[in-house]
C-alpha cells in the first residue's frame, strides 16, 4: 500500500495557476504509474492525467490539454500536476492515485490501489 499526501489546493481567479504535489511513501516509488483525478459536487470522479513509471510519457483529458502538465520526481516521490489558465469548471477536489497493474497506465479509476485524501481547487470567475 502507497501512503499519499496531496497539497498546494487553493483558491485562485480564473486565468490563474497553480501547482499540486503528491508525497508518496513507499519503498519503491518507480514501482508505480500515478494518476490525478477530480470530483466538483454532485458530479463523478474523473480522469484528469497520468504518468508512466518513469515519466517518459503522459496522458491528459480533453479537457485539460494543453492547460495542465504532470510530471514526477521518482529521487523525491513526489508526482506534480502544473496547472494553468485555468477555468471555473476546474473546481473540484483534486486526489492523485497510484497504481501497480501490469500496464502502462490507466483512465480508470478502478485501475489505482492507493489513494490520496485529496486537496480542494477553487477557481472564481
């Protein structure tokens, strides 16, 4: 089991951005793709990007190409999501999640074992 401490939510206005980190603790962080997911209220959980173990490839949602990056240190294990010019509708509860399936990998939710407590992301218009 992956321990994991999200932080840097806040409230920011529109255009604005910020930077979330995840602290991971576990033997072997390299072990294991992470993903960031969000919940905004009454709505379900959804993928926002992943990062292969090594961080040689990414994969974002439509929704936030071109405005968010994800990147990892696997020396600090730490997984950072960049976010940028971002939009009211990013509001939401950001979680990051780890996972040690034999993929790549994974858009789902149920493809992560670990989960964080998730931070709150407010953008005002």
């Amino acid at each position: 089991q992956v321990q994991l401490v999200e932080s840097g939510g806040g409230l920011v206005q529109a255009g604005g951005s910020l930077r979330l980190s995840c602290a991971a603790s576990v033997r072997t962080f390299s072990n294991y793709y992470m993903g960031w997911f969000r919940q905004a209220p009454g709505k379900e959980r959804e993928f926002v990007a992943a990062i292969t173990r090594s961080g040689g490839s990414t994969f974002y949602a439509d929704s936030v190409k071109g405005r968010f990056t994800i990147s990892r240190d696997n020396a600090k294990n730490t997984v950072y999501l960049q976010m940028n010019s971002l939009k009211p509708e990013d509001t939401a509860v950001y979680y990051c999640a780890a996972g040690g399936r034999a993929r790549p990998v994974d858009y789902s939710s149920s493809g992560y074992d670990s989960w964080g407590q998730g931070t709150q992301v407010t953008v005002s218009s």
